[in-house]
C-alpha cells in the first residue's frame, strides 16, 4: 500500500516539476557563462506558478515523510 503512495506521490512530483517555468539559461547560459550566476535574485511567483511551486515543495516533504516511514515499518 505504502509503495503504491510513493510511486503517485513521485510521479505528481516529476509532472508539477516539468511543468514549473524554467529560470535560467539552461546548460547553454551555465558553460558560456551569459547572465550569470544570480542564486539570490528576488524572483516572485505569481499565480499558478506559485501554486504548481507549492505544490512541489508539499508532496516532497509527503515524500521524505512516507520514505522514512516505509523504513521504519
């Protein structure tokens, strides 16, 4: 049963993360070193995107939470 979670928490994560907006150059911007490397950039969320971002954050935290679980039981 536990198993079974995992794989639908786990796939819900890999669809919410391709489909969350990309906020960089890609591996492009990071060898030809355009833009720069701006780890600290005050960048808001607005709308589904902060949504589909939340989302994410909850069901990885659901994930840690039912992996440490299944080691346990």
């Amino acid at each position: 049963m536990l198993n079974a979670l995992i794989m639908i928490v786990s796939a819900m994560i890999i669809i919410l993360s391709l489909l969350q907006s990309g906020k960089s150059d890609g591996i492009s911007g990071a060898f030809s070193g355009r833009g720069g490397l701006n780890l600290f950039a005050n960048t808001k969320e607005r709308g589904s995107e902060k949504i589909i971002s939340n989302m994410t954050l909850v069901l990885g935290v659901v994930y840690f939470a039912l992996i440490i679980l299944v080691r346990i039981v």
